[in-house]
C-alpha cells in the first residue's frame, strides 16, 4: 500500500514536467516545419509616373469635358504586370504589381493631364456629380511587357472616343473614336525597367489625345 502511495506521488510530480517537455516538443516541431516552407517576399507596387505634358493651344475653350471611367480588356484585367515570350504565352510577375487596376491608373492619368493643360474651362471625373458637355470614353486594348529575345517594350494600346451631349442628333453626337498604340523600349530589364518604359510611352499618348481632343472641341465650339 506503501509502495503504491509513493508510485502515486511520484507520477504526479512528474506530470507537470511531461506536459512541458510535450509543450516545448510541440512549438519546436510547429518552428521547424514553419521554417521549411517558402520564404516570404515583398511584394513591390508601382505606378505610373511622368510630366504632365503639354502642346501649344491657341486658348483655354469654355465648355466642360468629363472623363469616364476606362474599360480595359479582360486579359489584362487585374493588377497583374504582364508580360508577353509570343503570341500566345501571357505570363506576370510573382512579387510585382501595379498599385491599382491599370483602367483606373491611365484613366485618371489622362484626367489630371487635361486639368494640368488648362484646355477647358472644366474637367470632369467620373465622380463629379456634374454632366460635361463633352464625354471622353477610353478603353484599354492592351497594356503589357513584349519579352522578346533581343527587344523588351512596354506596349500600350487605347481605344478613345469623343461625343457632345448637347447634340441633339444621335448619329452626330459621335465626334470621333480613334485607337492609339506606343511602344518603348526598356532601359532596364526589370519590373522598375518596365514601369519607366511604359511610363514613357503614356505621356506620348497623353500628348497625342489631348491635342486630338483639343482640335475636336475647338472645331465644334468656335
């Protein structure tokens, strides 16, 4: 009896020290297998950076132009910076992104280019509650990197049109439509390399629709 009362005691002192032993056994088995997956990286956000440019005008125009929000294709669709081998292979970068969806990002490029440029009396976004006179619609057919062998370049392709809501004839409210298409070539091999390039190539965009769209408001108003 003696003997099984000493047993006794003995199992309950060594219980607490068990369950530590079992405790930290755990934790080290849950760090090693914490340490043997992949590591984790940062995933780095750009945008589009660059002088608003601008062209001679002959004089800021008094009517009102809003800028609606862009569509973009669905294959590039996402925040995603994609890059193209050929025809056919579309790919993206593991820990590199565009901060925001490249529809938003061109799109409100082109809006503080316009109120940069001081063409019109008002510029308009898609939030402003009022309704300019002229609506400019935009669409992005294609907006990635060309991986080729020997040439890298950043490619971006707009769809743009103008229409004037005070026509009352529909079939002239359609003032124009146009696709626009630039390529730059990389400095730099990079995702940064890639930003900069396609960075380039929006600000000769930005200029060419913006004094498109300076001619057609200006031959409609005057």
């Amino acid at each position: 009896m003696e003997k099984t009362l000493q047993k006794s005691a003995c199992l309950q002192k060594q219980r607490p020290i068990l369950l530590w032993i079992a405790v930290v056994s755990s934790l080290l088995c849950f760090a090693g297998c914490a340490g043997s997956g992949k590591p984790q990286y940062d995933v780095q956000k750009y945008l589009l950076t660059y002088e608003s440019p601008s062209f001679e005008a002959s004089g800021k125009l008094s009517v009102s132009v809003k800028v609606n929000r862009f569509s973009i294709a669905a294959a590039y669709n996402s925040t995603g910076m994609i890059f193209r081998d050929d025809a056919y292979g579309l790919d993206a970068f593991n820990y590199s992104r565009w901060a925001v969806n490249p529809a938003d990002m061109i799109g409100d490029l082109l809006l503080a280019d316009m109120r940069t440029g001081n063409f019109f009396q008002a510029v308009l976004s898609r939030y402003d509650l009022e309704e300019g006179r002229f609506i400019l619609s935009g669409g992005i057919e294609e907006f990635y990197l060309r991986a080729e062998k020997k040439n890298k370049t950043a490619r971006i392709v707009l769809s743009i049109s103008l229409q004037d809501s005070a026509e009352k004839k529909t079939g002239k409210r359609m003032m124009y439509q146009k696709t626009y298409t630039r390529e730059t070539p990389l400095q730099d091999a990079s995702p940064k390399g890639y930003c900069a390039a396609a960075s380039q190539a929006m600000q000769a965009l930005s200029r060419e629709i913006l004094r498109d769209v300076y001619a057609a408001v200006k031959t409609r108003v005057l």
